[in-house]
C-alpha cells in the first residue's frame, strides 16, 4: 500500500489538532508533529496526521502533481500542470553533472 501525503489548508485549530480543508470534505489532522498552526496554513497530511507545514506555493504544486497523477491515469492531457517543463528538454542537477 502506498502513502501519499495531501496538502490541506487550516481552517479550524487547536492545540493538537486542526480541521483542515483539502480536495473533498473537511477532515481533523493530529497536529502533534507540527505544533499548533495558524488559520490559513497549509500542511502536509498522511493518513490523518500532519507531517509537514508547507508554503503556499509548495502546496501549490503538490496539488498540480497530484492531478497531473489523477489526469494520467484518466488519459487526460497534464502538460498545462507543469508549464515550467513544456517545451524543453530535462536537466540534471549541477552536482550530477561532469565537470
């Protein structure tokens, strides 16, 4: 079985637990691994417990992975999910590169 963590925005909180709002009904997230968060925050839930805070834009593009995934399995087109790799080849990173 494969864990996939999903990107929820606070909406409710307290002091070890929050309701947070991801793609379907609001859901409360143990917070006891990230402390106690902000209204609006986002975090990065596993199985009903948050184990990362993200930035907006990071979950942002969490978000976008996870359709381009629902988009694939579906046979739909997914390219407008990563507009920063269209049209151009992949890259190494510099420490994989030889000198």
């Amino acid at each position: 079985m494969m864990c996939i963590g999903v990107p929820m925005q606070v909406i409710e909180a307290g002091p070890h637990w929050a309701w947070c709002q991801g793609s379907g009904d609001a859901v409360q997230v143990d917070t006891r691994l990230v402390g106690e968060q902000r209204l609006g925050a986002w975090l990065l839930v596993f199985q009903g417990a948050a184990r990362e805070v993200l930035s907006e834009p990071r979950a942002r593009l969490v978000l976008d992975a996870l359709a381009a995934l629902s988009a694939a399995a579906a046979g739909d087109p997914f390219d407008h999910l990563f507009p920063d790799l269209v049209g151009r080849e992949p890259q190494l990173p510099e420490f994989l590169r030889e000198p």
